[in-house]
C-alpha cells in the first residue's frame, strides 16, 4: 500500500513538473511571438513612414503654368542668379511645373525638386498659346499662282509669309482645287521645312504639280498647320 502511495506521489510531482515546464515553453513562445509582432509594426511603421515622405515629395505645390524645355541640358539654380550653385540640369522637351516667375526666371517643380531656370530656357502652355493666336492672324499666302505646264499638269506656286516676329519652322500648307461647278476635285499637302526659321519678311516659296490636269479649276491655298 505505502509502495502505491509513493508510486502515487512520484507521478503528481512530475505532472507538476511537466505542468510547469509546458508554461515556462508557453510563456517563452508567446514573449517570443510578441517580439516578432512588435518588430513587424515597428518595420511596417518605418515603411509606411518612407511612403509617406516619398508621396510627400510628389505631391505637386499651386502651380501657376506648365512648361516644356527648348534648350538642350538647361542647368537649373538653387535661386534666381547665376552666381547661385546648380543644382541639376534637364533635357529639351523635358515638362515641368512652373510655380512662379521673377525677372527673367521661373521657378520650377519637377519629382520632387525645385529651382530656378532661365524663363527663355522654357516654352509654357500660355506662351504656346499666344503664339498660335498671334501666329493664327500672321501667317498668309501670298501671290498665289497656277498654270497648266506643256504636259497638261497643274503646277501651282505660291509663297508662305510670316508677318510676326515669332519664328516659325514645318509649315503645313494644304492646297484645294475645285472644279467648274464649285466641287473639291483635288487635294494635296505641302510641308516647307526651312534650315533656318520662317521669320518676318522672309517669305518661303512652295510649289506643287497635280498631274494631267483639264477643263476650269478654281484653286485655294491656306496654313493647316507649323510649328
């Protein structure tokens, strides 16, 4: 009997044992799991804190236009003079945003940089659309001509003038040409691509041939389109 009793006690001690060896794993592995969740938030919190000032850095300030670069690696300064440092510099045709101008120089924003540009290093949307507007009213044909050559073709000749100061290249006429009723019978396209751009008193001529042509005609010319 006595032996039973210590057989007994022998097994509650080390169910005691095994009790407290099985919390003392329990414990360790939940500190442990609390570890691992505290570095997940801590990195996932350094993480979104990046996002959040790499988004910060792309979010585009009040702008007053948009600009396009027309010179080749045009340096951008820290502030309005050259004597600033420089700071980078950007491609032709390069966008970016201008936020204001002073004397000659814009401020701009481009991905999270800004500085100083020279304003004649830039064309903005407003530029671009005063000069189609002046230009609209200042590019004209001029001593338009036609004639029937010794093959029967229709040779017609004319003359694109600039009457503004803005520099023009790759004009675009189109030529029309009715028949005796009044009715398009021919159409044609004609580009003028100069060296050097059409400016003021500096007509260019252009000439275009529609083959065997016959009968009367009535022909008309205008700008479709430059740049």
């Amino acid at each position: 009997m006595k032996d039973d009793e210590l057989w007994e006690k022998d097994r509650d001690i080390e169910l005691d044992l095994w009790r407290v060896k099985l919390s003392g794993l329990i414990f360790m592995g939940l500190a442990a799991l609390a570890v691992i969740l505290i570095f997940v938030v801590f990195v996932i919190g350094m993480h979104s804190s990046e996002v959040s000032r790499m988004n910060a850095n792309y979010v585009v300030p009040d702008f007053k236009d948009v600009g396009f670069l027309v010179t080749d690696n045009a340096w951008v300064w820290q502030s309005p003079s050259e004597t600033s440092p420089r700071t980078f510099n950007l491609a032709r045709g390069t966008g970016v945003f201008v936020l204001k101008e002073e004397k000659g120089w814009s401020q701009i924003w481009i991905q999270g940089r800004t500085g100083w540009i020279k304003s004649s290093d830039i064309i903005t949307k407003s530029d671009k659309r005063k000069r189609k507007d002046a230009l609209a009213s200042s590019l004209e044909i001029a001593e338009l001509r036609n004639m029937i050559d010794d093959v029967g073709n229709l040779v017609i000749v004319g003359k694109v003038v600039n009457r503004s100061e803005i520099p023009v290249t790759n004009v675009r006429v189109r030529i029309d040409v009715y028949d005796s009723e009044g009715n398009l019978s021919d159409q044609a396209s004609v580009y003028i691509a100069t060296a050097e751009p059409l400016l003021n008193d500096k007509p260019q001529t252009f000439t275009h041939v529609f083959e065997r042509r016959a009968g009367d005609y009535k022909v008309e010319a205008s700008i479709e389109s430059w740049q």
